[in-house]
C-alpha cells in the first residue's frame, strides 16, 4: 500500500507569506504569530518536503530554486482560495 503524502496547508501559508512579504518580521505581524512559531513551522514544512526552501541572503530570506517553483504553486492555491471567497 502506498502512503499517501499530505500537505499542510497552515505550513504552506506561513512559507508564502515570507516569500510574499519579504521578510519573516512582516509575515509574522501578517499573520499575527511570533517569530519562533513561524520559523519552527517552516521547518516542519521543509522536513516533510525534503527539500531546503529558504536560505538566508544578508539578513533576508530567499527562496531557494525549489521555494521558488512551491511559492509559484502557492501562489496559484491561495489565488484560487481568494477567488473562491470572492464568488462567494
């Protein structure tokens, strides 16, 4: 039987509002979470994908050449979510 890899959604979020924003201070008052919160989540997010997403550049995060082409699915899933909410 084959295991089902899942997404979490909360995770993806959190690493598209970095990249979005720029920066993890502006993502954190975004979402209204602290700093510790958000790092250890995206953390969590790059475990489970396998893959390094962010890497530092100065004192910003960048997206690696994988977080780019997850930003640009990102960008896709919560531009469908916002569409969504705005038929609705």
């Amino acid at each position: 039987m084959a295991i089902i890899r899942r997404l979490n959604y909360q995770h993806l979020l959190y690493f598209w509002s970095v990249v979005r924003t720029g920066s993890l201070t502006r993502a954190c008052e975004e979402l209204a979470l602290s700093a510790p919160t958000v790092s250890a989540q995206l953390r969590v997010l790059e475990e489970r994908l396998g893959e390094k997403l962010l890497m530092k550049s100065g004192r910003r995060l960048v997206p690696t050449e994988v977080g780019r082409m997850v930003y640009s699915y990102a960008n896709d899933i919560f531009g469908l979510g916002q569409e969504l909410l705005d038929a609705l």
